[in-house]
C-alpha cells in the first residue's frame, strides 16, 4: 500500500497530493526508472474472461488531448517501451465505451489523469477488474520528472 511496487521503498499519497481513495487506485511507483522497469514488465493483459467485454480496434487516430500526455508519450518512445495511443476501444455489454489512453505492448492499459477522482474513473475502474489498467497521475508524472 505504502510502498513502491518495484523496488519497495516507502511512498505516500501526499508526496503527490492525492486522496487516499484515489491513491488505492493508482500505480505505486517511486521514479521514473521504477515505472520503466514495471511497464517493460510482462504481465497479462487479461485477468479475468468476461464475455461482456470486447476490445475492438479504434477507427481512427484523434491525436492527442494535452501536452501530458503527448509528454508521456514522448518517454515511452524514448525508453523503448512499446505502446500504442488509444488504439483500442473496449466495449462492454456490447454497449458502453471506454478507450483508455495507452495501450503498452505485453503488459496493460495505461490511463493518464489529471486530479482524478473516484466518481471520474469510472469506467476505468469497470475495465480494471477484467484487464490490466495502469492509472497514473500528473502529479506522480511531475515528480518523476517525465511532466
Ligand atoms: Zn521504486
């Protein structure tokens, strides 16, 4: 809860300004060096089959929505770490639709959020619990030095 999920050193909600309810949520990581070595990680991206959740192909690139992500996008490229942005839809009970930002080859969904809040994820936190979703923060991104 409290530590890193790489290397186990102490982290805490309010070294990045989050709610703890929001902190239970996100990647626990300490640095940049800690989340290269966590995405290059291979995971699988399925946790859990569920019928009513379908990953389609999104139809076009849109491009992306802020300078943080764009950021983010920028060091992925720059340490190797194969991904792809909003190149995916999930569609659940063949209805609802949620892309979440990155998708990082062999290992999950990434979600990148500004101040999140528990009522704004979700739809993420739906996916979350059939596949593997990274959610990380602006505030974790700043302090590491990658915003
Ligand atoms: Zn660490």
């Amino acid at each position: 809860m409290m530590e890193c999920i790489v290397c186990h050193c102490r982290v805490s909600p309010i070294d990045y300004g989050l709610s703890m309810s929001v902190w239970k949520l996100v990647t626990k990581v300490c640095s940049q060096e800690c989340l290269k070595q966590w995405l290059l990680t291979p995971l699988p991206l399925v946790l859990k089959k569920d019928r009513a959740v379908y990953i389609c192909k999104a139809i076009h690139f849109r491009g992306f929505k802020s300078i943080a992500e764009e950021k983010l996008a920028k060091w992925l490229l720059k340490n190797d770490i194969p991904y792809s942005f909003e190149e995916y839809v999930l569609i659940f009970e063949g209805k609802k639709m949620y892309m979440p930002d990155f998708y990082i080859k062999g290992h999950s969904f990434l979600e990148l959020k500004g101040i999140p809040s528990v009522r704004a994820l979700g739809k993420t936190l739906k996916a979350g619990r059939v596949l593997r979703l990274e959610i990380l923060t602006y505030s974790q991104l700043k302090r590491f030095g990658i915003l």
